[in-house]
C-alpha cells in the first residue's frame, strides 16, 4: 500500500540534497569567516598591539629577551622542552596571534609575558628567525 503523503511525481532529488548541504557547509564557512575576522580586527584595535605593529624589531634583542624569559620552557634554541618547539611558529601563527598568544598567560603553564611594546616587536622579530 503507498503512503498518501507521497504522490507518485514526488520523488527524492540525492543532487538536491547534496546542493543544500553544500549551502548550508558553506554558509557555516561564511559565519565562521566573519567571526575570525571580528576577532581579528578588534584584536588589531587594541593600542598595545598596534604599538607593537609599529616597531621595528632587533632580532637580537629579541634572542636576549627569549633567553632570559623563554628559554627555560623552549630551549635556548626554540626546541621546545616543557614548551612546544617554536620552530616557525611565525610562519604558522599571525604577529597578533603570538602577541596574544605570549601576553595572555591562557595556555598553562606559560605565564603572561608582560613586556613593553620595543621588547615584544624584538621577540617578535627573533621568532622569525627560529
């Protein structure tokens, strides 16, 4: 016996079904997009970070200030001990990224790392090189 909510011309569409998973995979894509970006730009309004941006970094600068506050937890040369290796974690994280990253103190046991504007684009500047 046929079940009266179907008609006959009523058929299922599978290319229809996987049009509208795409657009809704898509529109998560969108929303998710616009929030990182959100993020992002009101991370790049906060005046420390802009600070920062706007120095020029001294690489080794940078490497005094990893070796006395860094090194304990990465290695003296970013090799990671009870931290992670740093080796380009410049390439794989954004400078507002790693100023977040260092300052906040959110991903134990690192502390927060509070340093002037100059001393953050100069181990900004260091990590580069690792």
């Amino acid at each position: 016996m046929e079940d009266p909510a179907l008609k006959s011309e009523q058929t299922l569409n599978p290319d229809l079904n996987v049009q509208k998973a795409l657009l809704v995979a898509l529109s998560w894509f969108l929303v998710i997009a616009v929030i990182i970006g959100a993020v992002y730009q009101l991370r790049l309004s906060d005046p420390y970070v802009r600070d920062v941006l706007h120095q020029e970094g001294d690489v080794s600068q940078g490497n005094a200030i990893f070796q006395l506050n860094c090194s304990g937890c990465h290695g003296t040369s970013g090799d990671g001990k009870v931290g992670p290796s740093l080796h380009r974690v410049a390439a794989h994280r954004s400078q507002v990224g790693l100023i977040y990253q260092i300052t906040s103190g959110k991903t134990p046991p690192m502390p927060k790392f509070q340093a002037s504007p100059q001393e953050m684009a100069d181990l900004l500047e260091y990590l580069k090189t690792l």
